[in-house]
C-alpha cells in the first residue's frame, strides 16, 4: 500500500497495486469518485456522473478470476462526443442530448477490455469546435488553476479533470489542437496522435466524416505524466475493424541508434513571444539535453504557408458540411465564433480547395525530409500564456489570438504527424499563476518518441499536479 491517497496516483502507479492485488479496484475507483463529489461542483468538468456503473464495475472486476489488464481498475472520463453505450453522444448541443448511443466506440471498448473503469462523461464546447469549454447544454468547465485561465478545448472537460484528480486517465480528441490546448491549459501532459494511429467511429453517426477530418481528427488522451501515455497508448491503438483506415503499428518503433536529435525552434511568425514561453522552451531544451538528447535550431519549413492553408482547408470542408449544423442547432454564441473563424480563415473555392489538397503531399514531405534528420521537434505550442475564458467570443482580437497565433498546432493535424504537449513551467503573472505548456512534434507515427521526450522534460522539470493540488487545498 502507499500513503499517497490513491486519486493522487498515476494511472502508472495505481495499476501497478491494483494488479499485484494491494489495492482493490472497488477502492481505486472509489477514490476516485469521492475526488470527483468533492471538486467537480467547482469545475463542471464531468458533466454526467457514472459513479454507481463505475462502482458496480470495479467490485465485478474484483471478483473476477480473469486475468488483470494493464489498466485493471484504474478509473477514466470519457468525453461527451464519443460513443459509449447508453449513453447520449450530445458533443455539448442540446439538441443532441438524446442521442444514445447503441454500442462503445472502439477506444471506449479498448480501455474497458484493458480494465479500466469509466467514473464520468467530460464537458466539451458546441460541435467541439472551441479553444474554449462552454455550452448551452451543460455550462462552463472552470479552470482548477483559476477563474483567469480558460479549461481550454475542446476537451476542456478531460483536461480540467485529470489534473484536479479525478480519475487518471481522461479521453479527448484533437482535429485542430483539441488535445493540446487542454493540456497546456491546465498543465497536463498529452500526445496528439498520427493520422491512423487509433481506431475511431462512433456507432451512433448518421454520416461519414468529412475527408480532412478522417485526415486530421484524432482520439488520445490527457494524463498527469508523460509515463502514463506509455502505459495506456498501447490500449488505445488496439486494432478494430470498424476503422478500416487505422495503422496497425506496434507502440515502439525501432531504435534509433546514438542520441536522438531534436530540432529546436521559436518562431511564431507575427505573433510576438512571450518571456515566459520563451523561459519554458529554453527550460524544456536544457532538460532535454541534461537527458542525453542533442538539441539544436533549425528553420522549420514553409511554416507561414503552411499554418495558412491548414486553417483555412479545414475551414472549407467545415463550412462545406458542417455550416447548415451550426445554424439548425448551434447557439448565437457559436455561430458567431463561426462567423469570426470564417472570416479570418476564409474558405477555398472549390477548385482551389483541390489543389490545395493536393499540396498537402508537399508540405507532408518537406516535414518529412526535416524529421529524417531530426526525429523530434521542440516548438512553442502558443507564443502567449493562456486565455481568459470566453476570450474567442470576443470578435476578431479574440479569435486571432487563440486561434490564430496557434500557427503550431493545426498545421501538426493537417500533416498527420503526432505531436505532444507537457508543462514546462510554472509562471506567476499579474493575471494569477499558469502552467506554460511546450510542443514536441515526431516523426510520422513514433509517438513513443515524442512521449519518451516529454518524460525526460516531466523528470527534469517536474510534475505540475502536486503544485496545482497544494493551491487547491489552500483555496
């Protein structure tokens, strides 16, 4: 046993007792719920509330001869846009809330076949397509860092709750930065996928995606630590026949023999760079190095072109298939951040939307020929601190700056190359205290890579949630 209660445990940790028996499911999961009942009032961030299913699983878990999964008993949130038996698929639209969905989607299955237990559905924004977490279905998901920062989006919720210690694992999904920004905001640790790397349908769709969203929608997963990605990503990229289009690769790649290289950047274009994200870069690059890694500054290539098209080829394809949605069943509220997103990013005519699809291959491969020579990149994920809440629904400004200035992150979607997001720093602004989160890009399914890094930044850096948990206990 250990002192530490248990909803402070990594997933890492907690399965290591749950599996030698040390610790029964029934209280791993019962830890976790009491975690829930006493914070989740404050922050909104599990908005449907599985204790009782939760509880009812773990002592079936408990007195099951079968043989323990690698996630045996650790408990984990779901988000609100993916299918889980029985439950409403709503993606935060009150006019979805009655969509139930008739079977698990494949990442819900995996982690249940690994043994995990589901305590709660995470909040998300209207359609999930906010940098913020606010709905007209649910409400707001509140920062535990605060009332100044943003939960981020758009799984706000998962992002929200994992770092206030409620269950260790949380699911998101990410087309455009709906992992990362999360992570950032609320100083937790996540990995965006490759395109393919993880099975994704959702049982209760009523139509296919769009093909820029089969290409840039991925599922993962926000955690506390870079170790905990090791444990549960493998679970998660289980095969599965319903998605006919997913990679059937091993976690490990082969070894890359000597020092890994990293290429180092802070270019962030017109936006100017904060002095505390630039602390986190250079505070995230010496941990790289103090780990043996070799770091040095390149010049990423065809970055403006390139976060140019990825903004405004998903804004196409959005307002192509997605519009008459947002009009039928989206707030004001929404429709006007739509209306800001469109202007900013406009859309193609048809036929330059072809070639530009068609220059994807090209961007793709210039990443493509850097990574050959360097297999990670460090790279600022935003060049400001975090948000206010609400801030995108303040008209051009406010869209620029959450969105726009985000020139590192849906470009990593529209290339299909996996990209993570952990804490680099801990700053104490005027507008109150907030982690600083840095991006690290990989090679083209190597996801290990980019997590092996991330952990070498947590062991020199240091975990955000304890810091985090002691303000709360304060508050």
């Amino acid at each position: 046993m250990t002192d530490t209660p248990l909803w402070q445990l990594t997933a890492t940790e907690l399965s290591a007792l749950t599996r030698a028996g040390e610790v029964s499911a029934e209280e791993a999961v019962g830890a976790a719920v009491a975690r829930m009942q006493a914070v989740n009032p404050a922050l909104n961030a599990v908005v449907v509330d599985l204790s009782e299913a939760a509880l009812k699983r773990a002592r079936a878990l408990d007195a099951s001869d079968a043989p323990k999964g690698p996630l045996h008993g650790v408990p984990v949130t779901i988000k609100i846009n993916v299918d889980q038996a029985g439950q409403a698929t709503s993606n935060g639209l009150p006019g979805l809330k009655d969509v139930i969905a008739p079977e698990d989607a494949p990442l819900v299955r995996a982690l249940q076949e690994a043994g995990a237990v589901v305590i709660g559905r995470t909040n998300t924004p209207e359609f999930s397509f906010r940098v913020d977490t606010d709905n007209p279905l649910f409400g707001r998901t509140h920062n535990p860092w605060g009332p100044h920062l943003s939960a981020g989006g758009s799984s706000g919720g998962a992002g929200a709750s994992v770092m206030a210690g409620i269950g260790a694992l949380a699911h998101g999904n990410d087309i455009a930065g709906s992992l990362r920004y999360p992570a950032s905001a609320n100083g937790a640790v996540t990995v965006k996928p490759g395109l393919g790397r993880v099975p994704a349908w959702n049982p209760s769709q009523k139509a296919e995606r769009g093909m820029l969203a089969q290409a840039m929608s991925v599922q993962g997963l926000i955690t506390r630590s870079a170790r905990d990605l090791a444990l549960a990503m493998p679970v998660m990229i289980r095969p599965d026949p319903r998605d006919p289009f997913h990679m059937p690769l091993p976690w490990k790649g082969a070894q890359i023999e000597g020092k890994i290289k990293v290429g180092f950047t802070k270019e962030t274009l017109d936006f100017p760079l904060h002095p505390e994200v630039e602390a986190a870069l250079d505070d995230a690059r010496e941990a790289l190095i103090d780990a043996g890694y070799i770091v040095e500054e390149i010049t990423p290539p065809g970055l403006r072109e390139l976060a140019a098209t990825a903004f405004r080829a998903l804004m196409t394809e959005t307002e192509a298939l997605l519009g008459a949605d947002i009009q039928r069943l989206g707030s004001d509220v929404i429709k006007g951040i739509f209306a800001e997103y469109f202007a900013a990013f406009s859309p193609y005519e048809p036929e330059e939307y072809q070639r530009v699809i068609a220059a994807r291959t090209g961007f793709a491969r210039r990443w493509s020929l850097l990574l050959d020579d360097y297999p990670l990149v460090l790279t600022p994920f935003l060049p400001q601190p975090f948000f206010a809440p609400g801030r995108d629904s303040e008209g051009p400004e406010g869209v620029a700056e959450v969105l726009g200035s985000a020139i590192w992150s849906t470009p990593m979607n529209f290339l299909g190359l996996p990209a993570g997001n952990v804490p680099a720093r801990l700053a104490g602004l005027e507008s109150g205290t907030q982690p600083i989160g840095v991006q690290i890009i990989g090679r083209r399914w190597r996801e290990d890579l980019v997590v092996g890094a991330m952990a070498a930044i947590e062991e020199g850096i240091g975990p955000m949630a304890p810091r985090l948990w002691s303000r709360m206990d304060r508050a």
